[in-house]
C-alpha cells in the first residue's frame, strides 16, 4: 500500500515531524514574508504617489501660468484704461479752468 502523504510545510527539515522550533521558524518565515511583501506594496504605492503628484504639479503649474498670464493681459488692460481716464479727467479740468478764466478773469 503506497502512503500519499501530503508534506506539513511547517516540517522545515523534511523529517516527518514538526517541532515546536520547526513551527516558530514557519511562523518567522510566513511573517518575514509578508513584511516584505508590505514593503514593496508602500514602495509601488509611493512611487505611483510620486507620480501623481508630478503630474498634479505640473497641471498646476500650466495653470498657473495661465492665469498669471490673463491676470498680467487685465492689470495691462486696466492700466490702459486708468491712464484713458486720467488724461480724459485731465483734459476737463483743464477746460473747466479755461472756462472759469474766461468768465471770472485771471486767477
């Protein structure tokens, strides 16, 4: 009659037997595992973070510029327009002091 056992992974040393040793080493191993595991689990999820980030910054980054950009075209823009203003403004006072010249004499 053959035996088809099936081998206890814990029996470290194959001798059919499982020793309190054998099971704290098993016990060791499967843990050391699944550290290591872990650690290159965080490794890919920082790298894929790093990443991310890159590619957030640099989103970020063009858009910034962009509104820096229109923010620059707008303050020009405004600029223009104050400087419209204040030539116009200017212009009426002056007329305004002609005027009173006229009507009231030299000042």
């Amino acid at each position: 009659m053959c035996e088809n056992k099936e081998m206890d992974p814990r029996d470290l040393n194959g001798d059919g037997k499982v020793t309190f040793s054998e099971k704290v080493q098993y016990g060791v191993n499967q843990a050391q595992e699944k550290v290591e595991k872990a650690i290159e689990d965080i490794k890919t999820d920082a790298k894929a973070a790093v990443k991310d980030a890159k590619v957030i910054y640099g989103k970020a980054a063009d858009k910034a510029k962009e509104v820096y950009a229109e923010a620059s075209e707008k303050a020009t823009e405004f600029a223009g327009k104050a400087k419209d203003a204040y030539a116009e403004a200017a212009e009426k006072a002056s007329d305004l002091a002609d005027k009173a010249k006229e009507k009231f004499g030299k000042a």
